[in-house]
C-alpha cells in the first residue's frame, strides 16, 4: 500500500510540474514531453481503477498548480476545488490504460496515438466552459513563443495543437514501452509530427496586410482607489507625444466611476479624448438597477459612440453559478457578493478607419469568441484587461502569451492592454509587437498590421473538437462491443 501511495504522490507531483509549461517558466519543452512520465505511471496501473485513480490525482496536482494564484482567495475550498476539477482527467486514466497499458493487443497500441490525444482535446474542451472556469492553461497554449509550430492554430485552433502534443507525448511513452517493430513505428510518429509541424508553419506566408494602426496602452499599474486608478490612466494619456497614435486603449476597470451618474468623470473623458486627438477605448463598470455591467466604451471629444457589454463572466469572481445553492461561497471566500449583468452580443466599433474587435479580460481565454469577430470582418482584436488581484504572479504572463495563439486561429494581430500588466501585442502570425511586463506602469505605443484573412479555423470552426468526440465515442464503443462479448469476466479492481 506505501508502494502505491507513494506512485500515486509520484504522478501528481508530475503533472503539477508539467505546469512549468507556460509562463514565467515558460519551459516549452515540456509540451512535448511532459506528459510522458505521467502516461507510463497510468498505464502500467495495475488495475483499471487505479488507472482513473491515478489520472485524477494528476488533474488535481496540474490544475491545481497552474492556478496556485487562487489559493489565497479560495482558502478552505482549495482542496475539495481540486478534487472536483481533477475529475475531468478520469476519461484520460481510462483511455491510457485501456490503449497503452503493456500486454494489450497491436491494434490498440496504434489506436492510442489517436484515441489518448481526442479525449484529452474532449477533456479540455469539456473544461473550457465559462462556468468552469474558461480556457485557460490549454496545452497547446505552451507553445505560444514558437513561431513555426503554432500555425497548426490557423488550421484547428489550440485544440489542433493541443492534439498533436498529446500524440507526441504518447508515441514516446509507446516507444519507451515498446520493443522492436512497434517501437520503431512509435519513434519515427514521435519525430513526424513536429517535424511536419515545424516544416509546414516555415512555409507558411504572411497574410495580406492591409494597412496598420497606431495602439497607445495605457498600462498605469495596480491602485486600490477607484479615482486614482481613473486618474493615473488620465496621466498617461497626457503624457502621450501627439500624433504618435491613431488610437488609445484603457485596461479592464479602468472607470470604475460611471460617467453616465458622474458629469466630472464625463468631462474629463471627453477633455481627454480632445487633448490626445483621437478616440478613447475606456472601461466603464456601469451600474443600473441592481446590477453592474462592465463595458467597453468608445470615447469621443463628444461623449461615447459605441458600447460593448462583457459577455462571459467569471464564475465565483463576476458571478456565483447557482447563487441559491452556492451563495454561502461569498461567506468564506473572496466571490463576488452580487451577480453582475451580461451583455448579449459582439460588436465591432470603428476608429481611425479600422474596425476593431473588443473583449473584456477574462473573455480573451475563448477561442470561439475571437472567430465572431473575423467573421464579423474586425482588421484586429483588442483585449481589455485587468489583473490586479493577481499582481506580480504568473497569471499575468500566461494572459499576455495567449494572444500568440488567438491571433494565429483568427487570422488578425491581437492587442491586450491590461491595467496593471501584463499588456502584449501579436501580428497575425504570433510575431511579438509589445510586451509590457507588470512592473512597468507606461503608455506605450505599438504599430499593428491589418489583415481580415479567413483561416480554416475561422471557416470551420471547433471541427478538431467534433472529431475528437467521434473518436472518443468510437473507441468507447469498440470497447463496449469486445467486454460484451467476451467470454472472460472483466477485470474492475
């Protein structure tokens, strides 16, 4: 029992290692390999159930350390969180030992370079669920500095990516499992994909450009007031040379003061929009009736001409899920105490001739987000956000580097301006323009290139997903029909 306790402890400590993937680590190689200590540890479980054991214990260890900056705020939720969320890896226990455990028969073994990568992508894609959570920390994210091998995202989205890492991961745990003819078929998959990954993105050209526009961030730093928060952003708009930009973007909350209730804070964003000489993508926490709506809103020398209402909130931070059930949450932790209002759909706004795709924070994790706003024919997307709570962690570096891979899958440059950092730009290939880290409070000026290409991932959308689920199903099924008519009594554990 030591002995399996201590496999157990072993597969966790793994797969919360395995989270030195993304940033500030940002050891990208573990993207190709990291699962694969935890793979064979699974596998080599000596029964089905200790295989599921395994796996959750792993969810938990990995997702709990890619969000250790919630652990002050969640407090005594902490352990039971983890235990709920590592469930999502119980699929993953189950498909690992029923294709890649030794002694199982040839076909299953090339099965599972197929069958483990789709139901890890239906893994993810099942945990990407706004109530859960979002998008965050998806493995193919970990890639996000390396030019070559992201362009697979303008094909499948991050879910593409996130499959051929797995199927690395697997075919290696294959080959060091293996012996002979299937070792050699293992390797040369494990060498085949990022090869052609890498090969393939090379070769891949620049999008039409259409022209560019002149982004000036506003990046004033953490302030606990709401009115100096309002007033450093006002600062650095001042300080701004004059027309060195085309146009100038707020952070998340950058206006907690509504200026539809408040003429002062009105004036000063009207005067602001005058001295800077072009338009003010502020953000405005707007409060009617008993809600608050958090919005983007265009400022002019004239007041506002455009609106964009935040659509997917954060669970227990913006909103309780089933407040009735969970209002308690608010009692012993940080939740929000009150539910703030949604908005209802995405919208463009043109400034200096550019249409321009607004998101809100946490809403720049959804990749099918970002694919509303190419078809709506946005020339770029620009990410609003705030991160404050989180100052001086890793969860600012890792918002910054997915907008790599949402301007690859939608085929425009992608523009985060956060309050207190980390703020970055991408062209439409995952090329760094800007990168702000969180302890500069600045307005800086990045230039970005214009495309509206129309990538496959834009056209098709989540077809990756879809296909994973088939698989998953199909290798479900498979299994289903062989236990069913078996002769020999299956084995639980």
């Amino acid at each position: 029992m030591a002995r399996l306790w201590s496999t157990r402890l072993s597969v966790t400590l793994l797969a919360a290692a395995a989270s030195l993937a993304f940033p500030k680590a940002n050891w990208w190689w573990l993207g190709w390999v990291g699962f694969v200590p935890i793979l064979l540890l699974v596998a080599r479980s000596p029964t089905r159930r200790e295989a599921m054991i395994r796996s959750w214990m792993a969810g938990a260890g990995f997702l709990t350390a890619l969000h250790y900056w919630l652990i002050p705020f969640m407090g005594m939720l902490t352990v039971p969180v983890a235990a709920v969320m590592g469930l999502f890896w119980l699929p993953l226990g189950l498909a690992v030992w029923s294709f890649l455990r030794p002694g199982v028969e040839r076909w299953r073994h090339l099965a599972g370079l197929v069958v483990v990568p789709a139901v890890w992508v239906v893994i993810e894609w099942a945990r990407s669920w706004e109530y859960l959570g979002g998008s965050w920390g998806l493995w193919g994210l970990t890639q996000w500095r390396i030019g070559p091998v992201i362009q697979a995202a303008a094909l499948g989205g991050v879910w593409l990516l996130s499959f051929l890492l797995l199927a690395v991961n697997v075919a290696l745990a294959q080959a060091l499992m293996a012996r002979g003819a299937q070792r050699r078929a293992a390797v040369a998959v494990a060498v085949a994909i990022p090869l052609l990954m890498t090969v393939g993105g090379a070769l891949r050209g620049d999008p039409a450009v259409s022209g560019s526009v002149r982004i000036a961030g506003v990046q004033p730093g953490a302030f606990d007031s709401p009115q100096e928060r309002f007033d450093g952003h006002l600062a650095l708009t001042a300080s701004l040379e004059p027309s060195t930009f085309d146009v100038v973007v707020w952070g998340q909350s950058s206006v907690s003061l509504d200026p539809f209730a408040d003429p002062e804070v009105d004036e000063a964003l009207r005067s602001a929009a005058a001295r800077a000489g072009t338009d003010l993508f502020v953000n405005v926490d707007i409060r009617a009736g008993d809600r608050t709506t958090k919005s983007t809103m265009q400022y002019t020398p004239d007041g506002p001409v455009a609106t964009y209402d935040k659509r997917r909130l954060v669970p227990f931070g913006e909103f309780v899920p089933l407040r009735g059930l969970f209002g308690w949450v608010s009692g012993v932790t940080q939740a929000a105490e009150e539910d703030r209002a949604r908005g209802d759909e995405a919208t463009t706004m043109t400034s200096a001739g550019v249409e321009i795709g607004p998101l809100i924070s946490y809403e720049s994790t959804f990749p099918d987000l970002r694919r509303e706003l190419a078809v709506l024919e946005a020339d770029l997307t620009v990410v609003q956000g705030a991160s404050w709570t989180f100052q001086g962690s890793w969860a600012q570096p890792q918002q910054a580097s997915y907008e790599a891979i949402r301007a690859v899958e939608s085929g425009r440059s992608a523009v985060l301006v956060s309050v207190s950092g980390t703020s970055a730009a991408f062209d439409a290939r995952g090329r760094r323009l800007a990168w702000v880290p969180a302890d500069q409070e600045v307005a800086f000026v990045v230039e970005v290139p214009l495309s509206q290409e129309k990538t496959p991932y834009v056209r098709f959308g989540d077809w990756v997903v879809w296909l994973s689920f088939g698989v998953a199903a199909v290798a479900a099924a498979t299994l289903l029909v062989r236990r069913l008519r078996s002769s020999e009594p299956a084995t639980f554990g």
